[in-house]
C-alpha cells in the first residue's frame, strides 16, 4: 500500500485508518461474542422455567457446582440476560460511531490523493471531541 513517493502525513491517513478498521473488528467481534453468550443465558432461562419450583438446581461456579434454589437462578439470568442486551446497545453505537468514522477517514484519504497530495492543516483539539 505504501510507496516511497507517499508522502508521511498521508501513511499516517492511512495508519490511522487501519487502526481504525482493527478497532471496529474488535467492536465486531466483542458484539458477536455477547450476542452468542446472551443466547446461551436465555436458552438456561428458558429451560430452568420448565421446572417445577422445588426441583434441585445448581448453578456453576468454576469447576463445582453448587445447590441454589431455581427463583434466585431466574433472577440472576435475567439480571445477565438484561446486562447483556445494555452492553449489545453500547457495541452497536460504537460500531455505528466507527464506521461513520471510517467513511470519514476514507474520503479524506480520496480527496488527499486527488488534490495534489498537499499536507492537510495541523488538526486542532475541536476535531476530537474525546480530548
């Protein structure tokens, strides 16, 4: 992708984009990740609401089991259940925030490349709302 002709502050553009594009695998992956682990929390939901209230029950912890009673079981997975779904939320706005970011970054690089390859103003602390 880089070549000698490529002007430094435009293999910055472009480092900062890879960057970018890592950063919204990560948000990908970490959304898959809770997605998949939700499913699995309301599928044990769904199966421990079949039993009756006085059947035996355990819940993991680590490598051993321990005996509990079903009702604090229920709460606890749709207490999980429900934390999840947050943390899916807050992915999915970050995932929108870096793709918006992404295509941003991208034309920059387009209209870098058309104009000449002149060096863009030195960025100030109003264009990263973060600082």
């Amino acid at each position: 992708m880089s070549s000698p002709q490529m002007p430094p502050w435009l293999q910055e553009q472009i480092m900062k984009l890879q960057q970018s594009q890592q950063n919204l695998q990560s948000i990908m992956t970490q959304r898959q990740h809770l997605e998949m682990e939700k499913a699995e929390t309301e599928k044990a939901l769904e199966e421990l609401k079949k039993i009756a209230d006085d059947d035996s029950v355990f819940k993991q912890a680590g490598t051993v089991l321990i005996k509990s009673d079903k009702k604090t079981l229920v709460d606890e997975l749709e207490e999980k259940v429900e934390l999840s779904k947050t943390r899916s939320t807050v992915l999915e706005k970050q995932e929108i925030r870096v793709k918006d970011s992404l295509k941003e970054q991208e034309a920059k690089i387009t209209e870098m490349m058309k104009s000449g390859a002149t060096p863009p103003p030195p960025a100030t602390t109003e264009d990263n709302p973060r600082k």
